[in-house]
C-alpha cells in the first residue's frame, strides 16, 4: 500500500513538471511573439522564504495573465472564423441565385435556337422540294456535255 502510495506521488510530481513546463513553454511562445511583456526569472525552488512566496505569486498572477490572454485571442478568431463563414455562406447564395438566372435564360436561348433551326429544316426542305417538284427531275450532277468549246 505504501509503494502505490509512493508511485501516485510521483505521477502527480510528474503531471505537475509537465504543466508547469507548458506553462513555462507557452509564456516564453507569447513573449517571443511580443503579446506579453518580459517578466522576471522564475523561483526555481517553493520555500518559506516569504520573497519565493512573493514570487510564487506573481508566478501565479502572471499564469492567469497568459490564460486571459490567450483565451481572449481565441474569443476573437472564433468571431472572425465566423465573420468570414457567413461571408462565403452570403457569397454562395448569391452564386447559386445567379446561376438559377442565368440558367434559366440559357434554357430560353436553346429553345429559340432549337425552334430557329427547325423552322430552317422545314424551308430548306420546302425549297428543295419545290425545285424537284418545278424542273421535273432533280439537277444533274455530272458535267454538261454540250459546254465545251
């Protein structure tokens, strides 16, 4: 009992280096980027000392800054991934109306030009027809004979 007692210990002590390091990680990511101002060196170790403590504190205050900071950075992207989702949503309506348009007026054209071209049918045959029907028989198309001179 004492032995898992002793390994839970240690997980803890190690869950808690490994925040402490992300902690650590993520405030170094936002000085570097200039969202935060430099601060202090860290205490490196917890005591009595009431000035570790004062440290300790700011450590703490200044955990929260990072938090707020960060939390309110992603506050603002989610209103901006959501400013330009309704932009594109507004774009592809409008898309799609002009294409229900201009669909439309394209489906009109095709049937003028379908409607043209059998009427163009129908007089090319009447006209063919009437030239068999005027001459008797159909025009001839082997060379004339009597045309050389």
């Amino acid at each position: 009992m004492v032995v898992s007692q002793m390994r839970r210990r240690e997980k803890g002590a190690v869950k808690m280096a490994r925040s402490l390091d992300l902690v650590g990680s993520i405030a170094e990511s936002l000085q570097r980027g200039g969202q935060l101002p430099q601060t202090r060196s860290k205490a490196t170790e917890a005591g009595a000392d009431p000035k570790q403590q004062t440290d300790s504190r700011a450590a703490g205050e200044h955990l929260t800054e990072i938090c707020e900071a960060v939390a309110a950075e992603m506050q603002e992207t989610g209103r901006t991934v959501v400013n330009i989702a309704n932009t594109i949503a507004a774009e592809s309506d409008a898309l799609a109306e002009l294409l229900r348009k201009h669909g439309t007026a394209i489906e009109a054209r095709i049937e003028q030009f379908m409607s043209m071209s059998d009427r163009v049918k129908i007089k090319m045959r009447e006209a063919h027809d009437d030239m068999l029907g005027t001459s008797g028989t159909g025009p001839s198309l082997a060379p004339n004979e009597h045309d050389e001179d």
